[in-house]
C-alpha cells in the first residue's frame, strides 16, 4: 500500500493544482497480464477542495514481489469547455454589437448621403445658380443689412442732407425738364451730364436684372421698382435687393421674342446706350476746372444736387455684383471674368459688358393644356 499511496499522493497534488475542473483518475492493471494468486486490492476515494472536484478509483492488482501498477487518467475538461462556450457566447455577444452598431453606422452614413445627394438634386432642379448660378441661398442676413443701409440713406436724405438753397434747386430741375425757356442762365456742364447719365441708369439696370435677376416663381416682381427708379434711382431699387429671392425661372425662348426682352436683349440697345454714355462722360470730363469747383459748391449747399450725386455713387457700386450675377446665368464666367475689373469703372463698366455678353440660355416652350388638347 506504500506505493500505491506515493502514487495516489502525486496524482492528488497534480489534481489539486488543476482549479473550476473535475478530474476522474482510475488505476487499473491490464487484464492481459497473467499473474498467479492475485492480491486484490481497491481503494476509492473522493476529495472536495475549492472550486475542484475530484475522483478517484484505484484498482490494484497484485502478486508475489512488488506489485505493478498502471495508470489511466481520464481529465473531463467540461469547466474549459463550459468556460470556452461562455467566452465563445460573450465574444458572439460582442461580434454581435459591434455588427450593429457598424450596420448603425453604415445606415446613418447612408441617409446622410442621401441627404446630400437629396440637396444636391434639389440645387440643380432649383436652377442651380442662386448668385446668378452659384447654389448659394439668399441670406437673410444680407436682406437685413440691405434694408438697414436703405433706412439710413432715406434718413439722411431728409433730414441730414444739405437744403441751404430751395428755391436754386427747384430752378436747376426746371431748367434739366426743359419748362424753362433760354433766359441766358448757362447751366453746369457737369450737373447737365449727370443728369442725363442718371436717365440711362434705369436701362442698364433694366438689362442687367431681367431676366437673370428676377425673383423664384410667387415671389415679388422686378419690374415695379425698375419703373421707381427712373424717378428714385438706387433708392428705388435697394428695397427690391433685400427682397430678391433666387434663383430666377428659366427664360422661355418665346421670351425673348416679346417684349421687354426683346429690346433689353438687342445688341442694338447695348451699342446705343454706350455710345451715349460716352458722349456724355466726355461733355462732362473735358470741362474746365472753374466748372468742377462750381459743381462742388453745388454739391455743398444743394439737397437736389447732394441726393443725385449719391445715387449715381450707389448705382455704380451695386453694378458689379449684379454684372456677376448676369455672368453666372448666362455661363459666360470663363470667358467673361476679365470684365470684372472692369465693372467698377462707373456706367462705362457695366454699359461695355451688355455690349459684349452672350445671349441668355433658354428653355423650350411649355405648351397650354388646351393646346395640346386641341391637338
């Protein structure tokens, strides 16, 4: 029994090692061993330890000398197992939330791009060009800034602008409408050109608002304030900037065979409006130096002279961006940018690119219902 407790000793040492397993340890001696007056022996024994199961069975088998012994261990490995399944579970688990929080993801990122894509077709159905064709949208902000800048212009023209001559003021704009006849006064030069360059401002604004700056279908029409501002000038206008909302409705071909496109659209009308610009930026230009100071005096005490030296200052500052505008429309930004720079030049700027763009695209014309039914 010595030498079978040393072995059951080493074993149960090595199964006590082995924690969270159940271990089943049998001895036995071969039955193909012939061994005479056998000496059976058998020990059972079961031991318990912490978070360990153990079992042993001994089988013994005897002879004269000392007796051999052969040991079949068989190790259940059913906590590994269990252990394996749960880490297995806990890792599909895992695999499982990752999966969907990645196909989360995946559908977020997806609606996000049908969002774009949604926001990019709307901008190309829309017209596409906002500014002219650029696919900003009118802020509102500007519209904001563009009505404060109109309110302050209206009271400074009232209430701020000089008027230390009111009856000289009402006898320059008899003299200008011509209801008075020649008593021998000689006008200004420079007061007469601005005044007639103030006539042709309407038209090159008529020509750079319609059709490329007209407001979206239901919004406000452009053509009451360019009739305004034959007589208000930019003081007209402003208020339709703020109020502008792009992008504009397609331009019909039928359109342009109408009236007023047809004549804001002619080469004709452009090739007229500059010649006459130029003519009178000479006749004003080329006077003398006692003209400009007496002008400058004019400017100093007359509200008259003041509110329409202002406007044609405004005019010429708000025709860049309108020239831009028009560009865009029309597509004609590659070739055309050059004449930027130009633009700022004041009436000759924007008079030389009507001369010289191209013309508006169109769209085939939408025909009536009844037409087509009676078709």
């Amino acid at each position: 029994m010595l030498a079978n407790t040393s072995l059951i000793s080493s074993n149960l040492s090595t199964c006590v090692l082995l924690r969270n397993h159940k271990v089943a340890t049998k001895f036995s001696f071969p039955n193909s061993t012939k061994i005479k007056n056998p000496e059976t022996q058998f020990f059972k024994n079961s031991i318990y330890s912490s978070n360990c199961y153990i079992k042993t069975k001994i089988s013994g088998f005897g002879q004269k000398g000392p007796p051999l012994y052969i040991c079949h261990s068989a190790l259940n490995l059913q906590n590994q197992e269990d252990s394996s399944i749960e880490k297995d579970v806990d890792g599909s688990k895992e695999e499982n939330e990752v999966g969907s929080s990645l196909n989360l993801q995946n559908q977020e990122d997806s609606s996000i791009e049908k969002d774009v894509d949604g926001s990019k077709e709307e901008n190309e159905v829309g017209g596409g060009n906002n500014n002219g064709g650029n696919g900003k949208q009118w802020d509102w902000t500007t519209s904001v800034v563009l009505f404060g800048l109109w309110s302050g212009l209206m009271y400074y023209v009232f209430f701020l602008a000089p008027n230390q001559t009111p009856l000289t003021d009402m006898y320059f704009l008899k003299k200008l409408l011509n209801l008075k006849g020649d008593d021998g006064f000689q006008m200004n030069e420079v007061l007469v050109g601005l005044w007639y360059i103030m006539g042709l401002w309407p038209l090159v604004y008529s020509m750079l608002l319609l059709p490329t700056a007209r407001s979206s279908k239901g919004s406000i029409p452009v053509w009451p304030f360019l009739v305004l501002s034959c007589f208000g000038g930019a003081y007209a206008l402003i208020p339709y900037f703020a109020l502008w909302k792009p992008p504009p409705p397609p331009v019909e071909e039928t359109e342009l065979q109408r009236w007023p496109l047809n004549l804001l659209e002619s080469k004709l009308t452009a090739g007229i409006t500059m010649v006459a610009g130029l003519g009178i930026i000479f006749y004003a230009g080329l006077s003398s130096g006692d003209v400009w100071k007496e002008f400058y005096q004019y400017f100093r005490e007359s509200r008259f002279i003041h509110v329409m030296s202002i406007d044609f200052s405004l005019l010429s500052a708000f025709a860049p961006f309108w020239i831009y505008n028009d560009m865009t429309a029309r597509k004609w930004y590659d070739k055309g940018s050059w004449l930027l720079p130009l633009s700022v030049i004041p009436f000759l700027g924007p008079a030389l690119y009507l001369l010289l763009r191209p013309s508006v695209p169109t769209v085939p014309a939408l025909s009536s219902p009844t037409s087509t039914e009676e078709k």
